[in-house]
C-alpha cells in the first residue's frame, strides 16, 4: 500500500500516519521530520532549511524532493509506504509522480485529514508549549495555516484530476475513532 497522508498543519497527519504505517507494516516518511533532524546536525541542508521554517514558509521544492528521493533508495522497489507531509506544491507532487513512474510504483490513494482551523491553532498552540516547537508560535502557526490553503490545498485537487482515489477524512474526534473510520474507508 502506497499512501499519501495530506492536510493542514495540527491536522494529526504525523498521528494517523504513524498508526497506519505500523498497521501496514510499511515505512512512514515525513519530510517535516527529515527537516528536524537535519536541522539538529547542523548539516548544510538542515541550515539553509531552518530560515524557511522558522518563518512558517515552505522549503524549496528542489531540497525536499532530493530528500525524499533519497529516502525512497533506500528501500526495497516493492516496499508499501506513507508519505506524511509531503508532497507540499505542485512542483513537488509532479516530481514525486516521476519518480515513483520511474519505480513503477505510483500512489494508491491520498488520506486528507479536515480539522476546522480554530481547532488546528488550538492544537499548534498546545503542541508548540509542549514539545518546543519553534515554529509552534502564534505568528508562524497561522502563516503555516495561510500557506497550507495557498500551495497544498491545490496538490489535492491536482490528484483528484489525474485520478488518484481521495479519501477526505473529518480529523476531530478521538485518535482510535479517526483511526479506525481510515482502516474501513481504505479496506485495511
Ligand atoms: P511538518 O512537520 O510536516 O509540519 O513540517 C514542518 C516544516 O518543515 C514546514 O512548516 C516546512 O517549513 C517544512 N516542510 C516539511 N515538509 C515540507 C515540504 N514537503 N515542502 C516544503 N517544506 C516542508
């Protein structure tokens, strides 16, 4: 199963991607979390990466593509896996596209959490004093917001067009609940 989890920042795509990643047995990658850590070493790409999250803006298409490329040679052709975060713009799903086409292993479905956005600055705001986040602070959770409806909010709609099954899913409730209406929707 191949996998795409989408939605806006606080949406519990990192949650639900988790569960079903470990449900399919499959690999989840997050950019965001690629971007952490890269961030954390201090390497060059996690340096030039750290401005743009800071600020709530997105990485460069080139960067995280190279990233998740070099991810996706990491494991087997024929391994599932649940692409959590990414992809972002629409230069980034063109790009994801050619390279799974590369693969022969192109996307099964897209899982598009929908939380209502005074629950999703409620939630950043609670994650941002709990867990430190940097970019978990009021100013840059609501350009987060901003950016998510102006450059990803798009990428559904491009794959509802070429396709791609879209699984919009309602994001409020309880983790297991959420969970298990996925599991049903997706025949898991
Ligand atoms: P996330 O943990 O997915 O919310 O990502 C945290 C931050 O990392 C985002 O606000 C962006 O600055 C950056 N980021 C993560 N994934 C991407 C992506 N696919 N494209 C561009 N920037 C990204």
């Amino acid at each position: 199963m191949r996998l795409l989890i989408m939605g806006p920042p606080g949406a519990g795509k990192g949650t639900q991607g988790e569960l079903l990643a470990e449900h399919l047995g499959v690999r989840r990658l997050s950019t965001g979390e690629m971007l952490r850590d890269a961030r954390a070493e201090r390497t060059e790409l996690g340096r030039e990466a750290q401005r743009f999250m800071d600020a709530g803006e997105l990485v460069p298409d080139a960067v995280v593509l190279g990233l998740v490329a070099q991810a996706m040679n990491g494991s087997g052709p024929t391994a599932g896996f649940i692409l959590d975060g990414f992809p972002r713009t629409i230069p980034q799903a063109e790009g994801l596209s050619d390279l799974l086409a590369r693969r022969g292993t192109p996307i099964d479905a897209v899982v598009l959490l929908k939380v209502p956005e005074e629950e999703l600055v409620r939630r950043l705001t609670g994650r941002g004093a709990e867990e430190g986040r940097t970019d978990d602070d009021p100013a840059t959770i609501g350009r987060r917001i901003q950016v998510y409806y102006a450059e990803t909010e798009p990428v559904v709609r491009w794959y509802g067009e070429t396709g791609v099954r879209v699984i919009e899913e309602t994001g409020t409730g309880s983790i297991e609940e959420i969970q298990a209406s996925l599991r049903e929707r997706l025949s898991l």
